[in-house]
C-alpha cells in the first residue's frame, strides 16, 4: 500500500454527511482492525480528552464492520507511535503550533509511508507545501508532503494570496466539510 493523504478543509468533528463520507474514505482500506492514532498537538493538552471523544464519536460512527483501536499522540513517544498505526489523524486547531512540533520529527516521510494520513485544517495546512492562514494572515510554508498550495475553511476570498507560491503547485481550496485525496 502506498501512502494515503487526505486533505480536510475544516470542522470534520461536525455530524454531516460530507464528514461521514470524509471519515469513511479515511476507513476505507482493505484490513479489519486499524490503529488509529490522534494527533492533537495543534490544540491545548487540556483537551485531549474531549478532543478523543469527538473523533472517536466520529470514527465509530463512520467504522462499519472495522474494529478500531485509539491512541493519542505524545511528542514523547511520536515516532515509536506513528510506526505501529495505520492511520495518523491530524485535528485541527494552531496551525503554528502543530507545524512547529511536526518539525522536530526529520523523518515524517518515512513514518508516514504506507499509512492513511488525515489531516483536518491545520492538519491539512501542515501537509501542504505552502497554506494561506486567515488567522495569522499571511503565507507559510508547510511539511510538502502533498505537492499542493491550501486555503482552508475557503470561503472564495483570498486565493489571489497564494499567487506568491510556485506556480508548478496545484492550488487546492478546501471549503468546510469537503477533502481531497493524495495517493
């Protein structure tokens, strides 16, 4: 199996049924039981906790005949955790604060390879080779892990933002509640 991107444009803890397609297609793949790791490090360590309750409502919701277990992800112990998954969940919330930590890992190409990668709007950013953050209100560069240029939560405003990005990367605006898939 080759790596799997899937690119979320925001709010995938929503009940919807463009979430429930989103979260399938995270699913669909020809094995029964899947470890699922979740990777929170965009948000405050407080809520881990409730974080884990909505995607794990989500992906129990969206499971079929899968049977899943859960993990959250520590920086501690991050790559020994991202080796023995399957998928590798990437919420939402800071997208500074998740690329910063993303970065300490050199080998995240590696530790992704094979695996189902989901990321949902910074998670999504981070993926990116350059993303337009409305927040921070400006352009960043991302891991390039996908060959593309992103806007979440698009709301057909600030495209022309990515017009300083290489020309060569597919432009990908992602509205709430839609994906995309990168093999």
């Amino acid at each position: 199996m080759s790596t799997k991107f899937i690119l979320h444009g925001g709010y995938a803890d929503h009940v919807n049924d463009k979430n429930d397609n989103f979260f399938q297609e995270i699913l669909d793949v020809d094995k029964k039981r899947l470890n699922v790791l979740l990777v929170y490090f965009a948000k405050d360590r407080s809520r881990y906790e409730e974080l884990k309750e909505k995607s794990f409502s989500q992906f129990e919701r969206n499971r079929g005949d899968k049977e899943l277990e859960f993990e959250i992800a520590d920086e501690e112990k991050f790559v020994e955790q991202a080796k023995e998954v399957d998928i590798v969940y990437l919420h939402g919330g800071h997208t500074l604060k998740l690329l910063e930590t993303l970065k300490q890992f050199s080998n995240l190409r590696e530790l992704f390879q094979d695996k189902i990668v989901a990321g949902e709007s910074a998670g999504a950013y981070v993926l990116s080779s350059y993303f337009y953050s409305k927040t921070e209100g400006d352009v960043f560069e991302g891991l390039s892990l996908t060959p593309v240029k992103t806007i979440c939560h698009y709301e057909d405003k600030n495209q022309e933002k990515l017009k300083e990005c290489p020309k060569e990367l597919e432009e990908l605006l992602l509205p709430d509640y839609e994906y995309k898939v990168f093999n």
